[in-house]
C-alpha cells in the first residue's frame, strides 16, 4: 500500500464572458482563470485489501473547546461515487485500462462549496493527477485535461493550474505567462447561487459590459496590479448583485482596505480582491471576519 499526496487549488475567474447556448445545451465561455493558493488536502492510499472508500471531512475548531483542538466534520459532503473524487478515479482507471486496485481517498475540505472557486472539480483533478504520478504518467497533460471534461467544465484548467484563457465549455486551454504574485483575499457570504438559474437569467438578459480578456492578459504579463485590477469582469456579477447585496457590500469594502480590484469568481457567490501588499490584505480580512465566517487570505500559484 502507498500514500498519494496532492494539494487541490481553488481557481477564480479573472474576466468570465458567456456566449450562446450551444446545440447540446452548455454555454461557450471566454476566462481567463488563475489558481490560488486555497486548498483542500487529497490523500490516497491505493493497494487497500478492502472496497473503495472516501471520506470527505473540514476541520472544524469548536471555540468552547478549552484545547481548541479540531474536529472532523463531514457535514454534507459526498462519501461515496456521488463524489467527483470518486468519478474522477473511476474515469482515470476506465481510460487507462489500468487494472483497478483498492483506494481509500481522504479530502480535508477548505474551499467552500457552492462559491464559484471549482473545490469539487479541484479535487477531482487531484486525484487524476495523483493516480497519473503513480502509475508512470499514462497520460499526457492534455490527455489528463481531455478526460477532465468528462468529469465537469472546471476540471481541465484544475489539472493544468496556474493561468490560463479557458475557452469552449472549459475544454479548450491556453497556458499563459505565470501571473505575477498578489495577494488574494477571498470571502464567501452565507447564501449560494443557482448555476442553471444564473445562465438560464443571463440568456434573458442585455450584458453591457463584457471582458477585454486582451487587455487582462496583458496586464498579467507586464505584471501591473493596477492594470489586473481595471481589467476584472464577471458577466455573472451584476445579475447576482441584484438579488444578493452582500456581493457589492465585500467589493466595498475591499476597495476600501486597499484592493486593486476586487470581483465575483465564477457563479458565485464568493468575491475576491487583488492586493499587494501582505498587510493590506491582512488587515482586510480582519475586517471582513468580522461580519462574514468565511473569509481567506491567499495568493497566486
């Protein structure tokens, strides 16, 4: 039996420009993406002489607790093929034609769910990393990215990680130019946001401003945070904005503690702000936990 290490970064969504609908009813999307340094943790033991297991579980610290030790709490988390970890190992296996073993897979959840920043597809990507490391690299990248797609829209960037304009239903990469080092604070409000909803909203509506993903990579190649900053667009931001005020609330005061920019990533309904200074952000985030439980201070890998 081995032990399987890999860390699963959340992504978010430096521009984000929808198009039509497509004939098999996913939307074409334009981004440019940039993973970040939240993660969740993905152990796997693989060789076990038992049946697949997963366990999904946070760490959660109970403040009554005189030791602060935490506690493992799997809330609603999937344990079992529900899981995208799961699937992503049974695609991998499928793929390769590989002789299937036991796996036990363990995930120490920290990126939220239903936030815009790919936690599902981040770890299934983990996993389809961490089996191709084992195994002697079977696949390719590409092909690692190619049956990511099969798993979900977030997963191919989330096995190539780093920056990238992501195109097509999520499929279509191109690596860019490493993004130069910010500090990213993330904060997510205790409401989430419909996916299908949101794009069934956006057919019907009139999107004034779309993203100059040019302009984006540009900047992000010059490595001018004020120029990343000015260059931010979320097609999907002002529709949630206009049901959940909290979203312009944390822009606010994100501006206000020194944001170059700050905006929605993906859905929703988690917003970042760019700094880039440590202290900043830092005292951003204080300020901000004291009104939201979710709020993370990181930066760009």
């Amino acid at each position: 039996m081995e032990i399987l290490t890999e860390s699963a970064f959340a992504k978010i969504n430096l521009t984000l420009d929808v198009g039509d609908r497509r004939p098999d009813g996913y939307h074409n999307i334009r981004s440019v993406m940039q993973t970040i340094s939240l993660r969740d943790d993905v152990d796997i033991n693989v060789g076990t002489q038992k049946p697949w297991e997963l366990h999904c579980y946070r760490e959660v610290v109970d403040e009554q607790n005189p030791e602060n030790l935490p506690e493992l709490c799997t809330g609603d988390f999937p344990q079992d093929g529900e899981n995208l970890a799961w699937r992503a190992a049974e695609a991998f296996y499928e793929r390769t034609g590989l002789e299937k073993t036991g796996l036990e897979i363990f995930i120490n959840k920290r990126i939220p769910m239903q936030a815009g920043l790919a936690g599902g597809s981040a770890d299934a990507a983990a996993v389809l990393r961490a089996l191709n490391r084992f195994y002697h690299n079977p696949l390719s990248i590409p092909a690692l990215c190619e049956l990511g797609a099969q798993l979900g829209s977030d997963v191919p960037f989330c096995v190539l990680c780093g920056t990238a304009l992501v195109e097509g239903r999520g499929e279509l990469l191109t690596k860019l130019p490493d993004a130069p080092e910010m500090f990213i604070v993330v904060c997510k409000p205790d409401f989430s946001v419909s996916t299908p909803e949101l794009f069934r909203k956006l057919d019907e509506a009139l999107i004034e401003k779309r993203p100059d993903h040019k302009a984006m990579m540009s900047n992000l190649q010059k490595g001018e945070l004020l120029g990343i900053g000015g260059s931010l667009c979320n097609v999907f931001e002002p529709l949630v904005m206009q049901e959940h005020f909290p979203i312009n609330y944390i822009r606010s005061m994100m501006y206000t503690y020194g944001a170059y920019g700050a905006q929605m990533t993906g859905s929703g309904s988690a917003v970042f702000g760019i700094y880039d200074s440590f202290e900043y952000a830092t005292v951003a985030c204080t300020m901000l936990k004291t009104e939201f439980p979710e709020v993370f201070l990181t930066k760009t890998v």
